[in-house]
C-alpha cells in the first residue's frame, strides 16, 4: 500500500513536470505581443557591402509556427483574406505555390512575415496596415504548415472545405517543376 | 435490523477451507496485485476506482456550478470552463456510470448465482486495467491542458480538425476506445457467467432481478458500443488522416456523427439505468421482507426496456430538420418505454405496500430513487414530443431532466447498494445514523440544486454556456442550484467518510446483516476466496428464505480451480471446467494496446507497428493447454509432471 | 456577497411563485403562432404528467402508511393475499399509462402537423450562422434589394416568415423561444423554420446548439412591429450610408479605410465591401453589439473595438492598434451609421 502511493506520487510528480512546456496545445485568447513588426529581415543570402551578422528570429516566430490554434486561425485567415484568390490552397495560380520547398523571400516565420507585410513585386499587395500583427503572424504559421514545415502534431489534416491535396499534416516539400516554375519566375530567377 | 452474527448457510470446515483458500489465493504483493484474477478483488478495485472517478466528476461541476451562481462571472475562462464541463460529462457517463455497474455485476454476480468466479476472469481483469489506462490518459491530458473541449458528445464539425486545434478532440476520441473495449470485456464476462455459471436449479424463471438486469445490460452493450467505437474512430481518421466521414464538402456528413453517436449514447443511457433498477429490486426485497411483487412483469419490463431503448436515438436530433413523419415515430416509441418504467414503479411500490417495509438506508434510497426517477422520467415523456423538444433540446430543462433520471434512477440505486452489500464486500456495518444524514443531504441537495434548472431552462438558459447576461433574470436559480449542488457535495462527503471509517473500525458484520434472501448471504462477510465451499442447489428465488437449510452439493475439485457449468435454461450441471490461475498477461497486454490507442493519436502508423505488441501478448494470453479435464485425469494417474 | 445574494434568492424564490414567466426569451409567453401550438402541448404534457406523478406519490404515501403494521415472522416469498388485488390494480396502471400515452402522443403529432402546414406567401429570410454571430438577409422582390444585417431579425406582425438556415463553419441552433422552437444550423445543409409572430414587441434569440469558445454569448435581437414600420425600416436599411459631414466622423471613415477593419467589415456608401464579417451599414439601428454580449452604446462600441477579447475572448475580431483619437474617430463614425 505504502509502496503504491509512492508510485502514484512518482507518477504525478512526472505529469507536472511534462506539462511545464507544451507550447502546441496553448490557447492565448488574448495574445498581445509587442506592438512592433519585425525589423529588417534578410530576404535573400545575397548581401551587399561587408559581411553583417544574422539577425536574431524573432521568438514569437517559434511561439506561433507549433502552436495548433495559431495554425487553425490562420487557416481560417487565409480563406478570408482572400490569399486562396492568388495562392489557391497552397499550389499557387496567380501567385506562387506555397506547398512548396521554394521560398522567393525566405520562408522562416520572420520572412513571411515580413513578405505580407510589405508586400512583394510582382503582385503581394502590402497587408501591414490592414490586417493585425497577431493574425499575420499566424497567417505565416499556416503558410509553414503547407509546405509541411510546421510541426506535424499541430497542424490540422484538412478544412472543412472541397480538398484537392494530402493531408496537411502529412504535407511534404514539393519541388517545383515545369510550367509553374517559368511561370513564377521574377527577375531574381 | 438483526446482526445475524451466526455461522453462514455455507461453510466448510477449516481443513478443507484453508486447502481450498490456498488453490484459490491471489500471490502476495505487487506480483499479486498485477495478476489476480479473482473477481472480487477486481471488483472491489473497478468499484474504488469508479468512486474516484465520481468525486472527480463533482469537483468539475462544482467547479461549474461556481462559475455559473453569478452572472457574468469571470472566475473561469471559456476555454477552460469548455474543457471542465466535457471532462465532467465524459468522466461521468464512461468512467464513472457505465463501469461502476458494471464494477457492481463484478463482484457480486459470481455470489448471487452460486458460482466461485466470473467465467473468463483474465478477460475480466484486463477489462479493469484498460479502464484504469483510459481514467489516467484522460486526466493527464486535463493537466496538460489537452482535455476535450467540445462537450462529452463531441459533435463534428466543431471536433473536427479544423473546430478542434491540437489534440483534445483525439484524446476524447481514444477515450471512447479505452472504455468501450473495457466495458464490451466485462459485458461478455457477466453475460456468461449469468448464462452459463448459475447454481443449479436456479433456472431462468429463479435468477434474482439483479443479475437480469446485470444480463440484458452486457447484451446491450455489446449492441451499443461498437456504434460509439465507429463514430469516434471516422472522427480520429478524419482529424489524423484528413479523411471525409464528417466534411459535407466532400460528400459526408455531420449528421452521420449523430447518427452513430445517438445509436450508442441512447442505449448508453439504459445501460447506465438498468443495473439500478435491478439494484432496488434486491434492496426492495430485503427490507420489506417480501419478494418482490410481479417477478415475471419485472423481468419482462427489463428485455423490453433493453430492447426498445435501441429504437430512441432519433429524439436527440429532433432539431436537426431531419423529415418530420420519421421524428414522430421516434416520439411514439420514446414515449413506448415509459411504459415498461411505470409498470416497474407499480411493482416495487405493490411491494412496499404489501410487505412490511424497514426504512434502514439503502430503503431510503429506493423511497428517494422512485421520487426522483419518475419526475425524470415524466419530463422525458415531456421531450419525447416532437414539438415541445424543439423548445426545450439543448436548454438546461434537457439537463435537469438527465440529471433527474440518471442521478435518480442509476446514482440512488448505487449509493443504496453500495450500502446494503458493503458489510458482505468488507465485513463490516456502515454507521446509520452517518447514512441517513448522507441521505438526507444528497436528497435535499440534490433537489434544491436541479429543480430550477427546469426552470431556468423554461425561461430560456442554453446549456453549455460558460456565463450568462444579467438582464436575463436567470441569476437566482442559478444561485440556488449553486447552493444545493454545495448540499450534495456535502452529503456525497458524508457518504463517503461514512464508508472509509466503516472499513476500518465499523462493527463486525455477520453473513446476512439485513436478511435478505439471496445467495449472496448465504457465504461469510467478507466471502472466502473462493466464495462458496459447497455449491448452492436453488429451489426458488429466495433460496435463504424457504425456511428450510439450504441444500448444497459437493465434489467440485479441491486441488484446481474448478467451477460448475450448468446448462443456460433449467442450470442443470453440465460439465466441471477449469478456471485460470493468476496470470500477468492481462496487465502486459494492457500496456501493450494503451502504447497503440496513445501512439495512434499521434501518428497513424502507431496503429501498425503499435499491433505487433499487443498480437505477442494476445498469443502468450490464449497459448494452449491441456484441457481441464485431461489435466485432472493425468494428475490423478499420477502421471509425473502433471498439474499438482 | 451574501446578502444581496440571499435577497435575490428569496425574490426568486417569490417570482417563481408568481411564475415568473414574462420575458424576452421565455417559451412560457408565446408571441407567435408556433410557440402558442407549442404551449398548448407543454400545458396538456403538465398536466397529464402531474397526475401521474400525483398517483405514484399517492400509492407511495400510501405504502409507507401501511409500514406501521406489525412486522411478519418470516417473510413472504409465495403468494400473499393482496396479489390479486394488486394484479387488478397493475393491470389497470398500466391501461392507464398506455392511454395516457396514446393521448400525448396522438396530441403531439397533430400540433406537429400543424406546425409544418406552408402558409401562402411569407416573408423570406436567410440565417447564415457564423462563429458567433449571425449573418441575417432579407430577400426583396429585385436582386439589388437584398438586404444585409447582422444579429438582428425584424419581423412585420401577423404575416408568416420563413427562414433559411444554413452554418458557415460549425452546427449552431436558431432559436427564438417567444415565436417558435429551435432548428439547427448544419453545414451543407438548408434547414427551414416558419415564424408567424402575433404581437409586437422586442424578443431575443440565442444559439442554442454547443459552438465553440464564444457559444454563450451568440444572441440577436428580435423586433416584432406593424407592417407600415416594418416596411420603413426595410426601406431605410436598403439604403447606403451617407458619407458623413462632420469633421471627427470623417476622420473616422477614413481610419476605417484605412486600417484592419476594411478587411472583414462592408459598409454601403463606403469603401468598405468585406463579407467576413458582419454589415454594418446601419449599426445604429441595433439595440445591442458583439452577438448580443454588449448593449448599442458609445462607451460599449469603444470597449469593444478597443478590446473585443475582452469582451468575447476567443473571437476573431482582432485588436487593431488605435490610437485614442483615431478610436473616438472612428466610433464618431459608426455613429453616424443609423
């Protein structure tokens, strides 16, 4: 008996203890981070002038890319922001494919940020003004979670919409190919 | 009531007792602990732990009810409060209903019938172990912060993956399976050790009322679950795999989820009540010294209650726009089954009236199940109808009403058996006077704090609703509820302590406290191992109550497990089988399918690599050996190496 | 804490004496011709289930009376001589419980009947259920006289009206209890329910089905008036906004432009033309904001565009940063918006 419920306690003890960090499963209803954007954020590898050090991410990268909420609210965002009416569910169109493992301006959490925010050539208009930070940081959550960068356990399978590709959640790096690569192709190649 | 203090009906001299005993025993220690294949200390295990599961079920709805006495309260966040409530619905109906009964038939059916042990007993102790690893993934999902969130129904879409973020609504999910693998085990261990175990001469027309109920109940079971077992493994496909069972764009449906899910959870309801109204049957008879009046209605009343509870489901979706000429059958046959329920109030009160009722407490409970259960049950003849449903579905008259009848007609009947066969289970006599307080508070507690819910619901109050506006007026019922909820959480304390100090330092119990009529009595309190030392010969249907001495039969081998198989309508002797030793394989192949249920909720292949355990275990389970018989004849050749 | 607490148990208390049965949202006053149907089944269910109810504590009462006899000295397990008699007295309970039932039942069915009976030419309406707030269109006799609202349904007195019910994302349940019972929103799937309201006056209408964080506080006002009114305010809701004169309110309407609220919120007359979330082209015109959770005031409007998580936490409407003068701007707007 005695030995028991010192297994139990053992047993307690270690639940207490993996609670302590599950960032996934967190529901911040009422997340107001920092009121800034991120600052300058490479968007290539090219740099000009002498050799600068990387910037440090920006830590509510990490905080929003594995958190399933965040992954869902941007999902619901992208639909109604309209970012489908170019980059379709993530095969591109009109835009650029975002299922795949080509990223034209980086494809960390800070560098799609950053692309939304400022809008890119070619056709990104600039969101930074109209849509909140929070909401943009987890439109860039979701983005992530279709090309299959996002932690697995948190992103959702599907919508509850008309599906045309494989789960979310078991989304791999596309390779682009063909037509879609010409057709996307801007003046960096 | 008479401390019968006396020797039992059944003993054996202390020779052959300890020689039985130790063929019987359960190995000392942990080894023992994880092993045993004794049905009563499963029981016992499976009653205690459904206990615990009950209190924590309570702290979640007194958690409710404190946030929801004020209006506007801030004290607990909608997420949270989501979470509380479907961990209180689900803890309640598939860790703490469902197995508490089933717990019940565990220990006591082997006793009532006259048999040493349930038939399959390692099946039966893996049916304790699967529970026990589904109550624990549940809770320590609730202090991960990934408890379900979408009530303990769990409707797509809003379970669905995109509704549902993270893993809560796959936790619930794999909830489901654990149960109801556990509950469809224990089903089929009392189905056949009623069919099959009975002592002989007991026939069908002489089983007690409690072992009918306890027999239709695993029948239904083993009916209903694997519906909920469809619903919620298309639900976890969907949210793993991203298939379409739920998603109306592609051509599914959430009202096919409904459909599964009210296919089980409507009979789930009976399977939650009929173990109780076997359970006032028994306590009806005792304390009125009377068997109970109309035993072939009774029994007639429990298969037809089993059998109509199967065509109800549609009632719970009578708001869904399904075609309204299908919606008004479902009214009928949901007003049918009030039928087989009166019919039963009729009898246990013919009883009462015509026999000479003793109000010690398990009494009371009955007094204050028929007051509570029927009220229930007439405001559910209330939401039968089609148009006064669509009024009140879905509003906290719908809850008041299930309260009613689930509190009143399954959590009564319990706390009054738990009392009446406590002095058999332990040996010793819970205090009175403790009880009837007990009584009184949950009774009045009760009341105070799910009679205006009707009210509230009347006026309008959605349930699940983590607050509620000011203006509405709604305040000072909920207020009340509060305070009796409070009453009721005092009276279940009560109740509780009551049992604890019994345990301990209650007076000494003899074999048959209150006099009752069964087999159960007819052993010591607390019963040997192996529960009875000569078999019962049944010659009515209170064998303690024939006045003569009871007639035993003896010869069943002292030196192996053995039990009596007796044939399934007149319980003939048929054949002497043997009964498993000990084994560890129940509690390894436990851990083995909780790896695959657990690791399935993170990643499909766990399904397929997550099998190949529990398959070793399964096959090291049932790896085959000599039968009974061919093992007791070598062994009384003296071939060497045969079973000692 | 305690004493006004007690006070107000002991006034509910009273009131429920009194029936406190009058109210907004209360089944128990049926203002339309589907919730009267539906009282008169609830009045004959009370009744009838009161007797019963009434017997079996009568024939309890009477068996625990009989409990003072005198104790037996065995007990009873064959026949007794009140079997019988208690056989005749089963017999006739359960005829009496299979009449009462066929007498529900049978009742039930009719009014349901009745229920479902088309009425020539109502008033077409169309729900959409959203993730918490509801999406209300009124159909008019030309495609461009559809009109848009959110969380608020006006209906003209003595004429029919039929509802279209469809979700957007999860099941909710349309339920206005003073005018008819509940029917629920389903994805990919038309649901139908037929108000005919027969006095005027203001109800509400919850969400009655479990749909997520901000289940509990998805309302709409409900506006019952005479036709004439009910046709002036159709009238006045088709019209766009007027851009607005004064200064404060101009600066408004251009931050509303401007900034995140452009991106879910349509506005006639404006720049604004989102449909994410709800119209506010007449916002004036309601009596309450946020799905019912907070009343039409200033100080409300600014709380809740400041804030709206704190008011509904677990909302999608996000918080955009606004300066103090921009917030009384663009409130001055949305005032302007009648």
């Amino acid at each position: 008996m005695r030995h028991r419920r010192r297994r139990l306690g053992l047993a307690f003890g270690l639940v207490l203890a993996l609670s302590a960090g599950c960032n996934r499963e967190n529901r911040n209803l009422d997340a107001t981070g920092p009121e800034t954007l991120p600052g300058l954020v490479a968007v290539s590898t090219l740099k000009p002038g002498p050799a600068r050090g990387p910037q440090p991410p920006d830590p509510r990268g990490a905080e929003y890319e594995g958190n399933a909420q965040h992954i869902a609210n941007g999902q619901r965002y992208y639909q109604w922001f309209n970012c489908s009416g170019c980059h379709f569910n993530g095969g591109g169109g009109i835009g650029p494919a975002l299922m795949d493992s080509k990223w034209r301006y980086g494809g960390s959490m800070d560098q799609i940020v950053a692309s939304i925010v400022q809008g890119r050539p070619n056709g990104m208009p600039a969101f930074g003004d109209k849509i909140p930070e929070q909401q943009i940081w987890e439109i860039a959550a979701y983005v992530r979670s279709l090309s299959g960068e996002a932690d697995k356990l948190a992103a959702p399978s599907r919508a509850e919409a008309m599906r045309s590709t494989p789960p979310i959640n078991n989304a791999n790096p596309q390779p682009q190919t063909g037509d879609s690569a010409a057709a996307t192709a801007g003046p960096n190649g | 009531m008479s401390l019968d203090a006396g020797a039992p009906p059944i003993a054996l001299d202390p020779e052959r007792h300890a020689a039985l005993a130790r063929v019987w025993a359960t190995p000392r220690g942990l080894w023992g602990f994880l092993t045993t294949v004794d049905a009563k200390e499963i029981g016992k295990r499976y009653i205690v732990t459904g206990l615990v599961f009950f209190v924590l079920g309570g702290l979640l709805a007194a958690a409710m009810r404190t946030q929801l006495a004020r209006p506007e309260s801030g004290l607990i966040d909608p997420d949270r409060y989501n979470q509380i409530f479907s961990m209180h619905g689900t803890t309640m109906m598939f860790l703490f209903a469902v197995p508490i009964m089933e717990a019940m038939a565990v220990y006591l059916t082997p006793l009532m019938v006259g048999a040493r042990t349930m038939a399959f007993p390692r099946l039966n102790a893996f049916s304790y172990w699967i529970y026990l690893a589904g109550g624990v993934m549940l809770y320590a999902a609730f202090v991960l912060n990934i408890a379900p969130e979408a009530g303990w129904t769990a409707y797509a879409p809003l379970s669905g993956p995109q509704f549902s973020a993270g893993k809560r609504s796959d936790i619930w999910a794999q909830l489901i399976t654990f149960t109801e693998v556990a509950g469809l085990a224990a089903a089929v261990s009392i189905a056949a050790t009623i069919l099959k175990m009975r002592a002989p001469g007991m026939t069908l027309a002489r089983v007690p009322l409690f072992a009918w109920s306890m027999l239709i109940t695993s029948f239904m079971v083993i009916v209903a679950m694997p519906a909920v077992m469809l619903a919620s493994s298309f639900l976890i496909s969907d949210r793993l795999i991203g298939t379409h069972f739920y998603n109306a764009a592609e051509g599914g449906s959430p009202l096919l989820y409904q459909h599964l899910f009210w296919f089980f959870g409507h009979p789930e309801v009976y399977i939650i009540f009929l173990p109780g109204l076997g359970m006032v049957s028994e306590i009806t008879a005792t304390f009125c010294r009377r068997s109970v009046f109309g035993y072939p209605v009774m029994v007639l009343a429990l298969l037809t209650t089993g059998f109509l509870a199967f065509g109800l489901w549609v009632h719970h979706m009578f708001a869904t726009g399904l075609p309204r000429l299908g919606d008004s059958f479902y009214t009928a046959a949901s007003m049918t089954i009030a039928l087989p329920a009166g019919v039963q109030i009729f009898c246990w009160i013919a009883t009462m009236w015509d026999g000479r009722p003793r109000f010690g407490t398990p009494m009371l409970y009955v007094v204050g199940f028929i007051v509570t259960f029927v009220l229930g049950g007439l405001s559910g003849v209330m939401l039968a109808s089609v148009p006064l449903d669509t009024q009140v579905h879905d509003t906290y008259f719908v809850v008041a009403h299930f309260h009613y009848v689930l509190i009143g007609g399954a959590v009564f009947p319990l706390l009054g058996a738990i009392h009446y066969w406590f002095p058999k289970i332990t040996g010793r006599l819970p205090s009175e006077l403790a009880g009837r307080w007990a009584f009184a508070l949950i009774f009045s507690g009760f009341n105070l704090a799910f009679f205006p819910m009707h009210l509230v619901g009347l006026w309008g109050m959605p349930r699940r609703v983590y607050t509620y506006s000011a203006e509405m007026g709604w305040g000072g019922m909920n207020l009340l509820s509060t305070a009796g909820a409070y009453v009721l959480a005092a009276g279940v304390a009560v109740y509780l302590l009551n049992l604890i100090v019994a345990a301990r330092r209650g007076p000494a119990a003899g074999p048959n406290p209150w006099g009752g009529g069964g087999l159960e009595w007819a052993t010591s309190s607390p019963p040997p191992v192996y529960n009875f030392g000569m078999t019962p010969v049944v010659e009515g249907r209170e064998p303690l109550w024939l006045g003569e001495e009871l007639p035993v039969l003896d010869g069943l081998d002292e030196r192996t497990r053995e039990v009596l198989l007796t044939s399934v309508s007149q319980a003939k002797p048929t054949s002497r089988e043997g009964s498993p030793d000990p084994s560890i394989w129940p509690f390894v192949t436990t851990l083995a399918t909780s790896v695959l249920f657990v690791g399935s909720i993170f990643d499909e292949w766990w399904v397929v690599w997550g099998s190949l355990p529990v398959t070793a275990c399964v096959i090291a389970w049932f790896w085959p050996k000599p039968s009974h018989s061919r093992q007791v004849k070598r062994r009384d050749s003296g071939i060497p190496g045969a079973i000692a | 804490m305690i004493r006004p607490a007690l006070r107000m148990a002991s006034l509910s208390v009273a009131a429920l004496a009194l029936c406190g049965c009058r109210g907004v949202q209360t089944m128990l006053d049926p203002a339309g011709d589907q919730a009267r149907q539906i009282d008169v089944i609830w009045r004959l269910m009370l009744w009838v289930c009161g007797a019963m109810y009434l017997l079996v504590l009568v024939f309890l009462a009477w068996a625990l009376w009989r409990a003072r006899r005198p104790p037996l000295a065995a007990p009873a397990t064959g026949p007794t001589p009140a079997e019988p008699g208690l056989e005749r007295g089963l017999a006739g309970w359960a005829g009496l419980i299979v009449a009462g039932l066929i007498v529900l039942v049978t009742a039930s069915f009719l009014i349901d009947r009745s229920l479902a009976e088309l009425r020539p030419h109502p008033l077409r309406l169309k729900v959409t259920a959203h993730q918490w707030w509801w999406q209300v269109e009124y159909e008019g006799a030309r495609p461009d006289q559809l009109l848009t609202t959110a969380n608020q349904v006006v209906l003209p007195v003595g004429r029919s009206a039929v509802v279209e019910l469809r979700a957007d994302d999860v099941i909710h349940s349309f339920w206005i209890p003073n005018l008819a019972g509940k029917v629920d929103l389903i994805p990919g799937r038309t649901n139908y329910v037929a108000l005919t309201p027969r006095r005027t006056g203001v109800f509400r209408g919850q969400c009655a089905e479990f749909c997520g964080l901000q289940h509990a506080k998805m309302a709409f006002d409900v506006q019952v008036v005479d036709p004439a009114a009910f046709d002036a305010w159709r009238g006045r809701q088709l019209a766009a906004a007027a851009p607005p004169v004064e200064a404060q309110a101009a600066l408004g309407k251009q931050t509303f432009e401007s900034k995140g609220c452009v991106m879910c919120h349509r506005i006639q007359g404006s720049e604004a033309s989102a449909t994410v979330g709800p119209d506010l082209t007449h916002l004036m015109s309601r009596r309450h904001i946020a799905a019912g959770a907070r009343p039409n005031t200033r100080g409300d409007l600014a709380a809740w565009i400041a804030d709206p998580q704190g008011t509904k936490p677990g909302t999608p409407m996000p918080r955009v940063a606004l300066s103090s003068e921009e917030l009384n701007a663009v409130v001055a707007y949305l005032e302007t918006l009648k």
